[in-house]
C-alpha cells in the first residue's frame, strides 16, 4: 500500500475507510462489505470541491440501502476530520470534500520533506514484473521504428520500480530464424570486400555499411580461409560473429537513449537448450497440444491449400478464433511455437509479464496471452498476469516533409542519427506524449522548437523558470522558505493542488502499464505554472521576487522549489534530465 505520509490522495482514501468502519461498529452498516470498489480522487469540476468519493454509490445496494441516505451518514463521519471543512452530497450520492488550505500548505511541506521520493510508491509489493521490449532482430542498428517501443517500454519499467516492483528488463534475441542466415551471408560479402574483392549486394541481402567493419575484422582474423569455401564451413560462424558484432552495436545505440537491459535472452540458445521441446511436452501432457489438421486460413479459399497434420495448440480454448501449429510442415518451429516456450521461460521467474510490440503484430497478441494463460494456470494455479502494449511506428519529418534516408544505412534513419540531431531527452518526452497505440509524426524541426506547441519544451521551460527565480532570488538576498506559507493563497494553492495529484497519477499509470500519462500530467501542471507566473505580467505583487515583502518572496519561491520537485521527479520516471536553465 501506498505510504499515506506522502499521498494526500492516499491519506484521505484510510480517512473515508475509517469512517465507513465507524459507521459499521454503529450498525449503520453491515460488516464485511467489499470496499476494493471505493475511490477518492479530484472531482472532474474543480468547483465542486478537492476531492470526491463514491463509497456510497458502490456500497448502498449490498448495504441494503439507498445511496443518498448512506452519503448522509458519511458525510457526518467525514465532518469529524479536522482538515475537512465541508462534505456535501451530489447527485445521486457522490461526496464532494472541500479542504481546509492548511491541508495543501502541508502537502507543500511533504514534498519538500520528501524531495525525490515524493510519488515513490510500495504498491507493488516487491513483486517481480518482466518488461521485455525492443527485442529487434539482430540485423543491423537500432532505426527509428524500434524507437518508440523502446522508450515506453524503458519509461514503463522504470515506473514499475518507483511503485515497489521488482523488474526484469528484458530483450529477446531473435538468433535463431533465417535473418540471421541472411546476415551472415550478408558479413560473408563484406569479408570477401575486404580481402580485395569488387562486391555487389545481392537483392535479398542486407546492403548496409554497418556490415563493413564485421567483415573486416573476419579478414583480420581468418585471411582468406573462407573466401572460396562451401558454406556449411563458415555459416555458423560467420552468424555467431555477426550477431554478436550487431547486438553490441545495438546496445550502444539503446544507450545513447539511456537505455539499458539487464538480461539478454538468446532464441538459438532456447532451442539449442530443448526449453522449447520441453514446452511442448509440458503442454501435451496437460492436454493443451495435440496432432491436428491444420485449417486452410478463414476467409479464403486456396486452391492448392493441402491440410497438413501438425502439432497445434487449443487456443479456442482460450478465446483465439482456431487453434495454432507449433511446428511447420518441415519440423522447424514455427515464431508462435517458439515465443510460446519464451513466455514459458519468463514466466518462471516473474509474478507478471507485460510486452512490447509493434502494431504489426496486433494479430498474434490473442494467442500468445492464450498460451501464456494455459501455461501459467494449467496446474489448477491462478494464470500470471500478463499484458501486451501495440505501439503504433512513428513517421519522421523534416520542416513537414518526409524523411526516408540514412547516413549509415542508405534506407532508414538510425536511432543514434535522431540523438545525435535533437537530444536523448528530446526523444524520449516526445515518444511519451501521445499514446503508444496512436499514430505519431516526429517532425527534427518542431520537436526542438521553443514554443509551447512543444510539449518538451513547455514542460523544461518551466524548470528552467523556477530555476532562475530562485537564483535571481539568491541574488538578491531571498531564499525559499517554508515558515510563512499561510502567506500563500487561493491561486498559489491551486498549484499545489495539481501538483499533489502527482503520486496518484503515478500508481495509476503503473496499474494501466501506461507511462505516457506522467508525460501528460507534467504538461498539465507544467501549464499551470506558466498561467500562474504570467499573473506578474499584468499584477507585480503576483510575481516571485516581490523585494519590497521578503516573507512573501520567501513563501512563493519555496512554492517554486516544490512545483520544480515533482517536475523532476517526473521527468525522471521519463528518463528525461530537468533543465536549469534555456
């Protein structure tokens, strides 16, 4: 559960709790009712108060009673609490709580007390979460279509922890299918380039420059040995050296967006280990595949379509439309089979699993959440939980054009090309501003534009103003101070109020396995900040630094500090360092 000390939100969650357990030791309520169902959150109106429960309207027809009648009783409970100075029933039996200003004020002291930990959550329960994200095929380097899933993936881990979980970052190597065939072919070209040989790139292989110092260091190493050798001799070879040389290429790239995964799991290791066919057997045993004809594909009708027996696994069994061969015709498994044993894998070393995919993959989220389910609960257990996130590509743009070429590749914009442009923390906001299932435009010109049509921008420039009023403060002799905030009023402290939204939000975007709303809840408070400063525009004695009243000067810029700590804090969550100044 969440720490009450640092939740406002939280707090007044146990102090409605407590009051419904008043009102069962009166016998105005029945004992034992489940209150899971219970909230208390900010009214969707601000005009309606601070905050606003349902319990009421959830616990009224299992009580036996009507939901206005129940508020009525609450809200007597609710009035005892001193930071409450009124409780007033809405429609058909919301509660709507206006809080006494001391009750904010003190929320701005906890986020001082708490500095970077204010938000950090214990909700998790030090259960173990797998991400697995990217996971790329080991070809070549990071491009911008691997881009947007690795940061929410990144983003989404990193928020996982913050709220007690314990995390696995994972990335799946994809070694064992015929890409890796074609890249050592590939490398093989670039080995023959560099002992001498006039090469040209076949259709069909992979033609970019990345390939040329692998084929060098293959020259380097083994001379001309394989030059005019059969392939059978330098196949496995040259694709171990190759992916190998692609996967630490990889990992430069990730962490250039400060990305960094703490286990590497190998497909050819999986299958060369038999983890696959003892999934396989696994699942056989417990009824889950058997040798089956496999149907011609719904919808079409093929002429030369010939039913094959096949081992298939009973996804009908758990919602997927048709049951799913493991194995193709020729032995080989099939990336449903082999994904199957992955997740298995997984599985036995965490309490939930979440994926990351691209949206071309939306086709294969049912069977793989059927297998995982089957997998996890066939032996009478409860199945793990576990969730894919589709993360939709992003087009780039240039001034509102197209971008198509590369400097290293020839074909696509590689990752490194786009950091090296506009910045780590650019990207990484930028993929976080809209939902990963929703279509993006990632314009170089406009993601780096000062204006506040740019949502990193806004949001840094706000820091970056908080941080130059508490220096020029410094300049002129005043420093923040939390001893006279009773000097802060409606307007300051509708500040806070927004910015005490912060540790809810961030459980409830864990819970939703959804990073992008701490992105959109700093652009909010990052708004309110901005309208807040630019009332000294018009007004003088609204702005920071009035010199001629030092107390007050004091209060709004320990005001200041705080609202820049929950920016920090949430930038942080997004990988994203706060800027000083702009």
């Amino acid at each position: 559960m969440t720490d009450a000390r640092i939740n406002l939100h939280a707090d007044f969650a146990s102090v409605i709790d407590t009051a419904l357990t008043a009102l069962e030791t009166a016998g105005s309520l029945p004992a034992g009712l489940n209150r899971s169902a219970v909230t208390c959150e900010p009214p969707r109106d601000a005009s309606h108060g601070d905050l606003s429960t349902n319990a009421a309207m959830v616990l009224a027809k299992p009580a036996g009673t009507n939901p206005r009648a129940l508020a009525a009783l609450l809200v007597a409970e609710l009035e005892k609490e001193p930071r409450v100075i009124s409780a007033e029933i809405a429609g058909p039996g919301f509660i709507n709580l206006r809080l006494a200003d001391d009750a904010w004020r003190g929320e701005l002291a906890l986020i001082a007390s708490a500095g970077a930990d204010y938000g950090r959550s214990a909700m998790g329960g030090g259960k173990t979460v797998n991400v697995e994200y990217v996971s790329a095929n080991p070809t070549g380097p990071m491009h911008m279509g691997h881009c947007r899933g690795a940061v929410v993936g990144d983003a989404l881990a990193d928020l996982l922890a913050y709220t007690g979980h314990k995390v696995i970052k994972e990335y799946y190597v994809n070694d064992a299918g015929a890409q890796v065939d074609v890249l050592a072919r590939s490398v093989h070209m670039r080995y023959r380039e560099a002992l001498g040989e006039s090469i040209e790139i076949p259709e069909g292989l992979y033609p970019g420059d990345y390939l040329v110092p692998v084929g060098k260091a293959l020259a380097e190493e083994f001379g001309g040995t394989y030059v005019g050798a059969p392939e059978s001799d330098w196949l496995i070879l040259f694709r171990t050296r190759a992916v190998a040389a692609m996967m630490d290429m990889i990992r430069a790239d990730l962490a250039t967006l400060g990305i960094h995964h703490n286990l590497f799991s190998s497909e050819a290791e999986l299958q060369a280990s038999g983890k696959v066919d003892a999934a396989e057997k696994w699942l056989r045993d417990h009824d889950l595949v058997y040798d089956g004809l496999l149907e011609a594909p719904k919808g079409k009708t093929l002429e030369d379509w010939e039913a094959v027996e096949l081992p298939l696994f009973r996804s009908t069994k758990f919602g997927d439309d048709q049951d799913r061969p493991i194995k193709k015709s020729n032995g080989a498994w099939t990336y449903f089979g082999a994904d199957l044993a992955y997740h298995f894998q997984k599985a036995q070393t965490a309490d939930a699993l979440v994926d990351i995919w691209g949206a071309d993959h939306a086709g294969t989220v049912k069977r793989i959440k059927a297998a995982v389910a089957a997998l996890t609960s066939a032996d009478g257990g409860v199945a793990k939980p576990f969730e894919v996130k589709l993360v939709q590509m992003v087009q780039l743009l240039r001034d509102g054009e197209p971008v198509k070429m590369s400097k290293r590749s020839g074909n696509f914009v590689t990752l490194s090309d786009m950091v090296d442009e506009v910045g780590k923390d650019v990207v990484r906001f930028t993929m976080l501003t809209r939902k990963p299932d929703a279509q993006m435009d990632f314009d170089f010109a406009k993601v780096v534009e000062a204006s506040k049509d740019n949502p990193v921008f806004y949001v840094q420039y706000a820091h970056a103003r908080i941080c130059r009023n508490i220096r020029k403060g410094a300049d002129e002799g005043f420093a923040p101070s939390g001893e006279n905030l009773s000097l802060l009023g409606e307007e300051e402290l509708a500040l806070v109020k927004l910015a005490a939204q912060f540790p809810r939000t961030v459980e409830a975007a864990a819970v939703a396995r959804e990073p992008h709303r701490i992105a959109f809840f700093l652009h909010d408070l990052a708004s309110a900040f901005h309208s807040y400063y630019n009332l000294g525009n018009d007004r003088p004695e609204k702005r920071f630094i009035v010199a001629q009243d030092s107390a007050m000067t004091a209060a709004r810029l320990f005001l200041g500090q705080q609202i820049g700590q929950v920016i920090r804090n949430g930038l942080a969550l997004l990988g994203v360092e706060a800027a000083q100044e702009l």
